[in-house]
C-alpha cells in the first residue's frame, strides 16, 4: 500500500495487480454493464457514430457498489481509497459504463473541428467536475470527485483507446486553482468561470507532464487523482478486443465539498 501511495501521489495514478475479490465482482457485473446497451433510456450514450459509449451513470449499482449478485466493491484499491485517501463509508456511484469501438473517435454531428482535433490528438484530455456551461461553454467547478477508480470488465489489448494521464498534472492543476480561489469561501467557488485558468493549467500540463496510457486486465484496476488531467486514446488501427470493446467501470463517488475537493492529499 506504501508503494501505491507515493506513485498514486508523485505521479496522480496507480495501478493495482490482480485482484481475486475484484474480479470476482467483475465476473458477477459484466452481465448488467453489458445490459446497459440495450437500456433504452441510455441510448443516448451511443456517441461519435457508434464508436464510443459513454454510459455515464448507467450501470445500476447501489451505494455499495452492489450490481445482480456481485455484492459490495471490495479488494485492494477499496483498501487504498480508505487508508491512504482516507475516504470511507461514503455511497459509490452509479458506475461509468464506458465502451470504445474499433475506429474511436469518428467525428460526431454538432462537433467543431477543435473539438473533433481535441478528441482525437490530445485525448479529450480534461480534468472532471469543470462543467461547461451556457452558449459559451464557460467552465464552473460543480462536481467535487473523491478520485477516478478504473474497472477493466473484459481482455483487450493496450491499443484499444487506453486511458491516458499526464503524470503529475494534479498538482499543477491544485496550484491554479488554490491561486484562482485564494481569499473566496468554497461555497463561492461554483460560481467562479474559471475557463481560463483552467486552460492555462491544461497547456501547462502538456508542456510539463508526460503523457502516459494505462492498460489493465480484468481483476486488475486503475485509480487516478481527482485533479489528474486525464482522458482516452483513439483506438489504434490492429488493436485486440471482443464483441465487448474496451470495457471499463468507472466509479467517481462524491464524498466532499469543494474544499477537500482542491485540499486533500
Ligand atoms: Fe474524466
């Protein structure tokens, strides 16, 4: 665990080694995270041709984690999140179904041609919980994530649209952010358009970080700092993956406010 937590807190990633607990949760939840594709009312997720489905929130777990018969979310990164993050007893998310195709990013009606590039040469990179908002997508800090927990549910291979961080980006991205915030109450900080200190960080992240893509198997698993600068791979011409894609769980809880928010470890 001492190990995960210098990476997790030098670089704002780690990963954890198989995990029999883990994945026998993810042999017991396979089942709904693929029913969710044919849930009517997430068809809406089905993006950029076909090619990616985002599913935010669609797999239907409780608060422990719990989806049909996995029972609750257990095993070693649920060890690390209550000892080293100090996070416990909060209720998980519905998890993050998120599955990319073969052909991830194929561009998608109402998208500008900076966005279709952005996606498609700088990963989509972002940090979560930084909402555009309005006819001029001005960004406001509205979710305040305890951390990004990555969940493999089924083999594919490190080419198919990997999840890419730049590596100690959460601490630019901390700095910015207490400078932008400094002297206001956190209840305040919502209502901040903090669009242009957020792409200042985010350039400054690409010119200091190094850009890093994380692959990991089922039973194995992901987390990443909640102000890492993180985002996903095009899907590379050759990658390996079944009919399931490149099929990740992600659970982002919302344990605090704003102030742990930008203050945690
Ligand atoms: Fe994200």
């Amino acid at each position: 665990m001492r190990n995960h937590a210098k990476t997790f807190f030098d670089r704002g990633w780690c990963r954890f080694d198989f995990d029999p607990q883990l994945h026998s949760w993810v042999e017991a939840a396979l089942g709904s995270a693929r029913a969710t594709l044919n849930d009517s009312r997430q068809a809406k997720w089905l993006r950029y041709q076909g090619t990616w489905f985002a599913g935010v929130n669609a797999l239907p777990n409780d608060a422990r984690g719990a989806v049909g018969t996995s029972g609750a979310l257990r095993g070693m990164a649920l060890d690390f999140i209550a000892e080293e993050l100090g996070l416990r007893d909060f209720a998980w998310d519905a998890a993050q179904v998120s599955i990319c195709y073969p052909g991830y990013p194929l561009p998608m009606t109402g998208e500008s041609r900076g966005q279709a590039r952005y996606r498609r040469e700088f990963d989509a990179a972002h940090v979560d919980g930084l909402l555009p908002e309005g006819p001029g997508r001005r960004r406001h800090l509205r979710e305040y994530h305890g951390f990004i927990l990555g969940i493999p549910m089924v083999e594919f291979d490190a080419d198919a649209s990997p999840f890419v961080v730049w590596e100690g980006s959460h601490e630019i991205v901390r700095a910015a952010f207490g400078r932008r915030f400094a002297g206001l109450a956190p209840g305040l900080w919502g209502e901040q358009d903090i669009t242009d200190v957020y792409h200042a960080a985010r350039e400054q992240a690409f010119a200091e970080c190094k850009r890093v893509e994380v692959h990991a198997r089922p039973g194995e698993a992901f987390i990443a700092h909640r102000l890492v600068l993180h985002g996903t791979a095009p899907w590379r011409e050759g990658a390996v993956a079944g009919d399931d894609g490149r099929m990740i769980c992600y659970f982002r809880p919302d344990p605090f406010g704003p102030y742990e928010w930008l203050n945690n470890p």
